[in-house]
C-alpha cells in the first residue's frame, strides 16, 4: 500500500488579514502561513493505516516559501518520503490549477490512495481533492472521518448535515478528502524533526502548470460589510459580566 | 438565453432543505438572464421528491438504482450528463458534504469554472456576479463569471420559501448515464446520529471552541452552563481533538440549533459553524478577536478573555 498526502499552508486565521493593493488578493507580506489543518489530519490518517497494516507513506506539496519545513515535518511524523513539486511559480495556485500540476507528479510517484485535506481556508475556486480525481481518473469521496483498508479497496465514513454518516467502499485507486482522522494529530518531538531535516532528501519532480478554467475572476477581496453586527460589551471582566446579567435578565433568560 | 440548472440534493428522508434555498436563489437568477430554471432530481425513484419541485419551470428526472442511497461517483455523473445534456449557464449546487463532491467534479468533467461558498449571487449584464465567504469567513470575495459556470452555495445563504412556493412544473425524463451501471464506489451502510444528549432541543446553549485551550479549562464552560441552566456544546475541532463527544457538535456537520440562548466562547464563527446556529434567538459571543466572523452574526459580543470573563460571569450568575 502506498499511501500519497498532498498538503499545502494556509494562512493562520487567528492573525489579522490584510488584503493587497490591488484589493483582490491576500497582502502576503505579513500573513502567518501554517499547515492546512484538515491536511494535518490527513496526514495523521496516513501514518494510523500505515501503523495498522503498513504502507509507504510519500508526502507532496508544490514548490512555495516555507514547503520544505512542512514537508520535513511530515517525515517527523512518519511519513517515509517526501516529494516538492515545481510548477514554475513560487505564487500559490489555485485550487484547480493545483490539481492539474500535482496530477502529473503523482502519476509518476504512483500510490495506491491520495488522501488530502477537505477543503482549505482560500480554496475560492472549489475543493483540491475532487478536481484532482477527475484529472487522475480514479473515485473520490469528501468529507471523511475515517479511512480502513478493505482489501483492493478503502472504507471510508462520509459525514452528512445533522450528525448522520456513511460507510461507502471505494476501489483503488482513490482520491479522498480527509476532514478529520480518527484521533487528533500527534506532536512531533522537535528532535525528531531535526532528525528528519538533517537525514532528509527532498525529491523533487516538475510539473506544467495547469491551464486551470478561464471565466471566474476575482474582481475583490474585502472584509465583510459591517451587517447587522454584534453590539459590543465593554469594560472590565466583572462589567462586561454585569451588563451580562443585566441583558440576560431583562429577556427572562436568567436561571428559574 | 441562459438557464439555471439546480442539483437537488436528496436522502432516504427527502428532498434537503438546502435545494429550496437553491430553488428561490434559481428564480431570481434565471429572471435576471431571461432563462429558466431547471431541477435536477436524480434518485432510485423520483416520484415522491418531484412534487415538492414546483419552483422550478422543469423537474428532470434521472433514475437508477446507483442513485440511492448517496455515492458521490453516481452523482457526479448524473449532473455531468445533465449539464451535457441541458447546456445551462448557471449551475447551483449546495455547498454541502454531497455538494463539495458533486460540483467538483461535474465542473471538472464539463469544464466549467467552480465558484465556492457563494452567499451572494447576481445577475449583471450576461456575467454572474458572486459573493464567497473565505478565509473562514473573514473576508468576501467577489468574482464575475462571464460563460457558463458552477456555483455551491452555503446553507443558509438565502431563504427556501420562495423555493418552496409555486405551481406544478413541466418534468422531462433524463436517461442515467450508463457509466452507472460500473461505479468504483460502493455504500455499505448508513449511520444515524449516536443516541444520548440531543443539543437540539436545549433552549439554552454553552458553546466552546478551540480558545478553551485544552480539556483541562472545560469546566470553566460547564460551571457557566450550570449557572444557566444551559447545555454544552461545542464546534468541530473541540470534538475532532476528543474534548467533547460528536453528539455536542453544532455546525455544517454537527448539529442544528436553535436555542433561546447560545453563548458562544472561543469560537471563531467559521461559516460551517454559522450554519449550525445562526438561527438561535439571542447570540453571545466571548471572543479576543475583534476581527472574528462570529461578532457578524452574535447581537452581543465582548472582547474579554475568556479565562477572565467566564469566573466573572459564573460568579455573578451563581450570586443572583
Ligand atoms: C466540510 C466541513 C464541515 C465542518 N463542520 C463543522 C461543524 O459542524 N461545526 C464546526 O464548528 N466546524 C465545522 N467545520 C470546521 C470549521 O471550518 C472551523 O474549522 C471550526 O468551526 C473552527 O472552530 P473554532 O472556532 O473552535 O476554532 P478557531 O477557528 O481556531 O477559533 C478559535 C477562536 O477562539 C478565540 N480565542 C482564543 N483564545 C481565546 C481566549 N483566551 N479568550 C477568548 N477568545 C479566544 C480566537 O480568537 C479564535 O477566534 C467544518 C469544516 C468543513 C470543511
Ligand atoms: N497548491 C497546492 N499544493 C499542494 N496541495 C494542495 C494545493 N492545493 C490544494 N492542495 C491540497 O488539497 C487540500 C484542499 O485544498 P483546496 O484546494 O483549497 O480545497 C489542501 O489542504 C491540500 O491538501
């Protein structure tokens, strides 16, 4: 079994965005780039199926700022490879364009399931993992929990609106869209990860960028308009609380 | 003359909520480009969903035992060979679990451009206009889509009665692709949502999310739930990283709510939590970040920490 995790950084949404000058895209100046989460957990199901039956794991990303950092991260934590990928750019692509410049890389590298996160933070032009299915030609499902080997074929749990789920089968090779492993990815102590980077060859293979789909563009990117907006307490703890009570208590939502 | 063609996500328990809102959303679209709208039911049997189509001018029916229950494989194909088929220019597809999948795939198939997490859509000249939520939420982009293309639209986005209003449309059969009949994908079996507490039916809601920190701090929320009266729930990551059990997770692929009261601490108010409990009749939200979506949707909102303002609020509450 040869499993491939394809994962990218995203912008760390718990800092302050700031949009370029142009106002359609991301000033990249500042931003805190980190490791797509959902792509963390992919990983993480990557290295649990590879401890419950064996697999070679291969991790890929494309050619950015920071990649090699992540990708020996993710030898640190288990993966046995680790492939960069250049599409001619250091700008990051799209989701559709991605998907065509990783296909061709992961045709050559050959595994048996992709797995990749759901979805990412900027993925405006849709989702990663399905568009790379289409262009690979190979079954995909989204939105999944848990990954199990199943012979020639994985099963994978689906999850749906209202806390209801799926097991569906899918034959390999496949494409899934990871949401969550099945238990939180683990840490990596740092002297793993100077391990890694000091034994650790990056391969690296090309790609032609992809021609994507002309006729969606970006004409702006701003903060949302100021709609109906939260009325802001202000104050100390204890007056904020106060004005807690007080509201709380004039909707009768106090306790008995 | 452009049409809007409408994917109507379906289960064993109907037609879902999401289509309506795609169905009036389809209305005003397909009156800005002259065009009609078409719904696109594909099931084993498409009898007993058709009727609740009306807001469509035409119902297209697509059978096929691959259909029911949900294989995203089957979907795919089904809304590929009715995009081949109908030619629309507009394609709405809910951004929903099904939804990431189908529309994906069909835009990959057709080779339309995908436009995700649409809440806003317009018609302007011959181009739709759309508004998408990224960045979690914290920023809008707006893009213009000259020729055909496909948009998934977030639940909640735009009202389902106007979908749910109109008289008794035309319906035209469309043959299943025979690609069908050799799928790679298989449903092995459904799981309904595990028993014990039901969120849902709290009237009043302690939420938390990742700024709680770590397992460690929950009792913090649980003593202000007590001092409300109120039940615990929680977003995606706090039950992904074991916190809290799945049947406490409120959003996109959780839980539903609409409670009296949801106090929500730490949570950033990505969109697929949004969907979970916008609807809640008063909205609190402890949140550090002045910037966080979840102050767009909460009526009050305080920047406090959350380590300062829960004691605070719990003592206070306790004492009165
Ligand atoms: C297909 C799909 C389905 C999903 N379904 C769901 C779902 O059902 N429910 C759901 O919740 N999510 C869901 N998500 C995940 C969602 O996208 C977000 O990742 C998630 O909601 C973020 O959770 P959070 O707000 O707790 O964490 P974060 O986004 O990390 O936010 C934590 C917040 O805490 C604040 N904070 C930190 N420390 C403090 C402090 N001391 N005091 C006050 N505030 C503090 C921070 O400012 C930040 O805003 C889904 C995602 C996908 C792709
Ligand atoms: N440019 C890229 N490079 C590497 N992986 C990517 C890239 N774009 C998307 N992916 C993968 O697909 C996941 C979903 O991203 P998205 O394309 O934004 O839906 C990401 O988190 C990665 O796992």
């Amino acid at each position: 079994m040869h499993i491939a995790v394809v994962v990218k950084q995203v912008p760390d949404l718990v800092e302050e965005l700031e949009v370029d000058a142009a106002g359609t895209g991301l000033d990249r100046a500042w931003v805190k780039m980190k490791l797509n989460e959902f792509d963390d957990h992919a990983l993480e199901q990557a290295v649990l199926l590879k401890e419950a039956g064996g697999a070679q794991v291969s991790v890929v990303a494309l050619d950015g700022e920071g990649i090699d950092q992540v990708l020996y991260a993710a030898v640190a934590r288990g993966a046995d490879r680790a492939l960069k990928v250049d599409a001619g750019t250091q700008e990051p692509l799209d989701s559709r364009r991605a998907a065509t410049a990783l296909a061709g890389a992961i045709r050559d590298l050959g595994p048996d399931l992709v797995l990749t996160g759901v979805q990412a933070a900027d993925d405006l032009f849709g989702q990663m993992a399905p568009f790379l299915a289409a262009e690979l030609g190979w079954p995909h499902v989204s939105v999944v929990s848990q990954v199990e080997v199943a012979g020639a074929a994985v099963r994978v749990q689906q999850e749906y609106a209202g806390g209801r789920m799926a097991t569906l089968e899918v034959d390999l090779p496949a494409v899934i869209g990871v949401q969550a492993a099945p238990q939180p990815p683990r840490y990596v102590p740092v002297s793993r990860l100077r391990q890694a980077m000091a034994s650790g060859a990056l391969e690296t293979a090309t790609a032609g960028a992809g021609a994507g789909t002309g006729g969606a563009a970006v004409t702006q990117l701003a903060k949302p308009e100021a709609g109906r907006g939260a009325e802001m307490l202000t104050g100390s703890p204890d007056q904020v609380a106060e004005k807690i009570e007080a509201l709380l208590r004039e909707r009768g939502l106090l306790r008995g | 003359m452009g049409n809007v063609l409408v994917y109507v996500e379906n289960s064993e328990t109907g037609v879902a909520p999401i289509a309506f809102e795609l169905l009036g959303a389809a209305r005003r679209l397909a009156a800005g480009l002259g065009g009609e709208v078409e719904a696109l039911v594909a099931a084993g049997a498409t009898a007993e969903l058709a009727p609740a189509l009306g807001a469509a001018d035409v119902i297209l029916r697509m059978e096929h035992p691959a259909l029911s229950p949900y294989l995203p494989e089957a979907h795919v194909a089904a809304l590929t060979e009715a995009i081949r088929s109908r030619d629309p220019q507009v394609v709405l597809v809910g951004n929903t679990s099904a939804g990431i999948d189908v529309a994906a795939g069909a835009a990959a198939a057709t080779q339309r451009p995908l436009v995700a997490y649409c809440t806003g859509l317009a018609v302007d000249g011959e181009a739709v206009v759309a508004h998408s939520q990224v960045y979690g939420g914290k920023l809008v982009a707006t893009t213009r889509t000259e020729g055909p293309g496909v948009f998934t639209v977030v639940a909640g986005a735009f009202p389902g009665a106007e979908g749910q209003s109109g008289g008794k449309a035309a319906e035209a059969t469309l043959a299943a692709p025979a690609t069908l009949g050799s799928l790679h994908t298989r449903f092995i079996a459904a799981t309904a949502p595990s028993g014990g507490i039901d969120i849902g039916r709290a009237d009043r809601l302690v939420s938390v999310g990742r700024g709680i920190g770590g397992p460690e701090n929950l009792e913090l929320a649980q003593e202000l739930a007590a001092a409300l009266g109120a039940e615990l729930g929680a977003s995606r990551p706090v039950v992904d990283s074991g916190w809290l059990p799945k049947a406490r997770q409120v959003g996109k692929s959780g839980m539903t709510v609409k409670p009296k009261l949801y106090v929500a601490v730490g949570i950033s108010g990505a969109p697929e939590h949004l969907e979970g409990m916008r609807e809640a009749e008063l909205i609190l939200a402890v949140n550090s970040d002045a910037n966080a979506p979840i102050f767009e949707v909460a009526h009050f909102g305080s920047t406090c920490d959350l380590f300062d303002l829960l004691p605070a609020l719990t003592e206070r509450l306790q004492a009165s």
